[in-house]
C-alpha cells in the first residue's frame, strides 16, 4: 500500500470512550464563562455543525443549552459542570463531543489492555468449517496482536472456509489497527472517500496535535502540507488529499487467508473506527453483516481539542466530515445487511454467533436483504 493510504488510515478515528472528570474546585462563574465559550466556539469550528449549515442553533439546541445553564447555581466541581454541559452536547451529536478535565489524547499510545478489562482478542475454532475471532477494540497496540493471532494461524483462522468476525463491542480506536483483518479478508481493491477538513485559525492550530501523536518525518511533512492549505483557505472545506476518493488494495501477496464467506457481527456499540471498518469489509463481495445500526460516530470525525478559558476544561470537537451517502448517519448509524432484534441477555447475545454459522455453513448468507 501507498503511504498516503497508511496516512488516512491512522487518522481517521478515536475512541468514543474519554476519561471521567475529577473533582477539581470550581464555582459558577467559570462554569458560566466555559459554557458560553463551548457554545460560541462549536458554531465557530466544528466540522460536523458547519456541515450542517447551522448558523445559529437549532431550537430544540437552543432550548436545551438555556434550559442547562439556569443550572448553574450551585457548582463547586469540574464534575458539576461537564454534567451541566453535557446534555447540550449531546443533544447536538451523540458521538465526537466531549468536555472533560483531561486531554482525549492522554493515552494515545497506551496499550489496549491498559483501559478495559475485555480481552482484546478472542478466537474458537467452532467447526471444521467456521473459525471466530472476537475483537474488542481497535486502540494502540491492537495491529501487532492481531497479526501475531493471524500469523499463527489460531484456530485455523486463515485455513477456514467461514469465518466470523465479532466487533459487537469495539467502541473505535484508530483505523490502522483493523488492516489485519482487511488481510484476513483475501486480495481486494477498497476505495475511500477523503474527509474534508474544515479550515479556521483554531483548527489549524488544534491539528498540528497529529504531529505530536505520529512522529515521523513522512507525517510531519505531509501535516505541515495540509495545514499550509488551510491557511490559505480560511473558513473553507480543505480535502485530506488531492483526490476525493483514495483506493487501497489487498494484493495476493499481502492477503492472509482467502475464506469463503465472512460474517462480521455488529452492533450499536460499533462505533468511530469501528464504523469505518463495517464501511470497508462490506465493499469485499464475500462479506456479510448482521446485527443492529452501528452507534452512529463516523460522519463527523477526526478528534480537535480546545482548552476552555478556566484552562480546566477540554472541549474535544471535531475537524473534519465526510459525505458518506448515508443518511443521517451520525445519528442511526451504519444499518446491517441482514438486521438482528437487540439481545435482549447473554443467551440471545451468544445465540447470534451461532446464526451466523449457521448461515455460513448452509450458505445462505447470499441471500441478504
């Protein structure tokens, strides 16, 4: 693959999960002054709400960011206000949009086992004929584990004919880390459409943070083009690339297995990364998916951050949107090929694995809606 193609690959998607705030003193009027600055700045900055075409709020968002800040009377902790000003968030987008005392890019580099108690990769050879692979995130460190998983050929996975791939609860992570099971996938030819980053003086002081996050000369290089582009083209949608759509092939060589079918199950929990990994396994003709909607974080991506002026705040935004042609997508999510009733317990939940090879094993995973 092209390095440019590596590029988008890191870049395109954090993790939904941010840290929880601490109970730092604060008083109302800080609270006041951050939640007008997050208000004014969002309409200013944020990809996803320039998309949008909003100038001012909505009146639902309006109603809500009012009806939250006659709440402000009794705040005494960064932990009293982020909960004043979260429902405002969230009611203009439910993924990407965060206020927390604590950087989202802390833990860039943290290995995945570091922030969770799930284990990261999980396989069973279920059949002669199906092998599965659970994996749980696509954080830092998750490419080197997968390919030692794949490499090794566990439980058959690159011999099997059928293979299920559950991402039911991966919440993101960074692209780069799926390629793995791109390759898991045989020899193909994937195309992308390039983000388009929205060019303002915060946003091009917010994106240098990619310099620091992939330090290399071939990054640094290709960061100082784009963000020289953005200041020539100030208040104006700037493409990651010279092209609007960007090919990635799997060429034999680089193909790990060449499997029948592959099922990937997927839920409201697949998000961010995630999503964007659904959006590439469905253009390989022999890949089925099954589940519920994806969470619904992808439209509107590439994580910016903000320092509040109490300097206890950080307002993390987004910097870039890509038109999928799916609507509403940051709302809905991503639908399955063949859509799955919500588990309602465990059996329900574990009984999907089993549907799937089922559908695999008699070949009716051809037939999808």
């Amino acid at each position: 693959m092209k390095k440019y193609i590596i590029t988008l690959l890191l870049i395109a998607g954090m993790s939904l999960t941010h840290s929880a705030t601490t109970d730092i003193s604060f008083n109302n009027e800080q609270c006041q002054q951050d939640f007008n600055f997050i208000a004014k700045f969002l309409l200013e900055n944020d990809a996803g709400i320039h998309a949008d075409g909003w100038k001012t709020y909505p009146d639902i968002i309006s109603k809500t960011l009012q009806t939250q800040q006659t709440k402000i009377t009794q705040i005494t902790t960064i932990k009293d206000c982020v909960e004043i000003i979260e429902p405002f968030l969230r009611t203009i987008r439910k993924g990407h949009l965060w206020a927390s005392d604590q950087s989202i890019f802390h833990d860039f580099h943290l290995n995945t086992d570091s922030n969770t108690d799930k284990k990261p990769i999980e396989t069973q050879q279920l059949s002669e004929l199906t092998t599965y692979i659970k994996v749980t995130s696509f954080r830092e460190g998750m490419k080197g584990k997968l390919e030692k998983v794949i490499q090794s050929n566990q439980d058959n996975i690159r011999s099997s004919p059928y293979i299920i791939i559950d991402v039911r609860e991966s919440n993101g992570g960074n692209d780069s880390n799926y390629l793995p099971l791109i390759q898991l996938l045989g020899q193909h030819e994937y195309w992308f459409q390039s983000p388009k980053l929205f060019s303002t003086p915060e946003n091009i002081k917010a994106w240098t943070i990619y310099k620091t996050l992939l330090n290399s000369a071939s990054h640094n290089k290709w960061n100082d083009a784009i963000t020289a582009k953005m200041r020539t083209q100030l208040w104006r949608w700037v493409s990651l690339f010279d092209r609007n759509e960007i090919k990635q092939t799997i060429h034999k060589q680089e193909a790990w297995a060449q499997p029948k079918k592959v099922a990937i199950l997927m839920s409201s929990e697949c998000g961010s990364s995630c999503e964007q990994f659904i959006l590439t396994v469905k253009q390989h003709p022999n890949v089925i998916t099954m589940g519920q909607n994806s969470y619904g974080a992808i439209a509107a991506s590439n994580m910016l951050e903000k320092l509040t002026p109490s300097n206890k705040i950080y307002l993390s935004y987004t910097g870039t949107y890509v038109n999928l042609g799916i609507q509403d997508v940051d709302r809905l999510g991503i639908p399955p090929q063949i859509k799955l009733t919500q588990p309602r317990d465990k059996i329900a939940y574990d009984a999907e694995v089993s549907l799937a090879q089922s559908l695999l094993e008699n070949e009716k995973a051809y037939k999808t809606n």
